[in-house]
C-alpha cells in the first residue's frame, strides 16, 4: 500500500488516514488490509480520517461506503472524521448519504464514542 492511506491500531481501534492522492489500487489494497486487521486484531470499532481531502468525488464517496462496509460486516462501527464543510456539501449535492458512516468532530470524539459503545 503506498502513503495514500495509513492503517494504524491505537487501543483495539483501526485507524484509516486517507491522504488525498488515494487511487484505484490503493483503495483495493487498503480495503483488503483493513478487513484482515480488523479480523485479525479483533477492533472494536473503525475510524477514517479524511481531514487530508480538500475535496471529495463520487469514487471518494465510494471509498468511505465500502470502508464503512466492511467495518459493517465484521461487527466493528465505523465513524469518519476530520471531514471539511465544503467536502460534506459536495457529498450532500452528489447525492451519497452513507448511511452506514457515523461522523464523529474529530479522533477524540469518535474514540470515546466507541468507548461507549455508541
């Protein structure tokens, strides 16, 4: 996987940083690194930050729905953070809700919600 995307483990929760020069094969490569960390670590729960990304597509937002996919299909809830005002408008006017994504202010936030099991 290259600097695109870091994966980290911090107290029984997987770390995704998504930088913004993520592409087709990192996004394969990380999908399928978190899925075998999450099993093999046994996290609680996932947070994704994307406080890098200035701006978001349709293939960003479809990244975050597949990321938050697997952290719904291994039982590990999935929060996103650092998300910028402009980068939620232009995931609102394209139409992606993500629904299975819980936002969170920022990595504290998300980490103590997890905690408690929210």
């Amino acid at each position: 996987m290259s600097q695109a995307a870091g994966l980290f483990l911090v107290d029984e929760i997987m770390l995704v940083a998504i930088d913004e020069n993520i592409d087709d094969g990192d996004i394969v490569a990380l999908q399928d690194r978190l899925a075998e960390e999450v099993h093999a670590n046994d996290a609680q729960g996932i947070v994704i930050d994307i406080s890098a990304l200035e701006i978001v597509d349709t293939f960003v937002g479809r990244i975050i729905a597949q990321l938050a996919g697997i952290g719904v299909l291994l039982d590990a809830p999935t929060y996103l953070v650092g998300m910028r005002p402009a980068v939620a408008m232009t995931l609102v006017e394209l139409g992606m809700t993500l629904p299975s994504v819980r936002t969170a202010r920022n990595l504290q936030h998300a980490v103590s919600r997890l905690r408690s099991g929210r």
